[in-house]
C-alpha cells in the first residue's frame, strides 16, 4: 500500500506541474493544441491510478493502472515534442519528464506486482 500512496502523491504533484505548463504554454507561448492533449493525458495518470486503489477487483485495478501507463506513455511523447518544438527549455522539459518517467518506473512495478500475486 506505500508504493500506491507514493504513486498517489507523486502523479497528483505531477499534475499540478503540468496544469501550470498549460496556463504558461497557453499565456506566453499562444499554444493551445498540445497544451490540451498533455493536460488531458497528464492528469488522467493520477484520476486513473486513484480510481484502482479503489477498484471493485484486481482485474479492475490492473485495469485503471494500464491506462494510467498508457497515459504515462502519451505525456512523455507531448513533453518530448515540447522540448524539441521549443516551446519549453531542456532544463523544465526535462524535470517535467524525469518526473513522469518515476512515475512510469513505480506504475511498471506496481502491475507487475499485482499480475504475479
């Protein structure tokens, strides 16, 4: 139950990050395409593994945590086209993904732990 509440915590703070890039992508750089598919990816990491520390069974909490990394996967893709488009520096872009990539690594661990218990 600790590495759920780390995970938790982590993609809630993961997200707050990203609400902040969208206000800033939107305000200063005029962007609003990408912003928009990374907010929605980003904060459904966190709805999603919260949603299966209270699923009805495993298999719904394996569910909801594989979208979760599904969402993982999607986000770091819009960070990594952030960076390169130069709409971010390498130094946030990359804190931006060296968070998302933790939390990647916990949701890895996490469901394979659930698959092999």
């Amino acid at each position: 139950m600790a590495q759920n509440s780390i995970l938790l915590d982590k993609s809630l703070k993961f997200a707050a990050r990203i609400v902040k890039l969208q206000r800033y992508l939107v305000k200063e750089k005029h962007e609003g395409i990408i912003s928009k598919q990374i907010i929605r990816s980003a904060t459904s990491i966190g709805a999603n593994a919260n949603e299966a520390i209270y699923g009805i069974s495993k298999a719904d909490f394996i569910a909801k945590l594989q979208i979760s990394l599904k969402e993982t996967a999607e986000t770091e893709y819009w960070l990594r086209l952030l960076i390169l488009s130069e709409y971010i520096s390498e130094e946030i872009g990359n804190s931006l993904l060296n968070d998302c990539l933790e939390i990647k690594r916990i949701l890895i661990s996490t469901l394979n732990t659930a698959k092999h218990n």
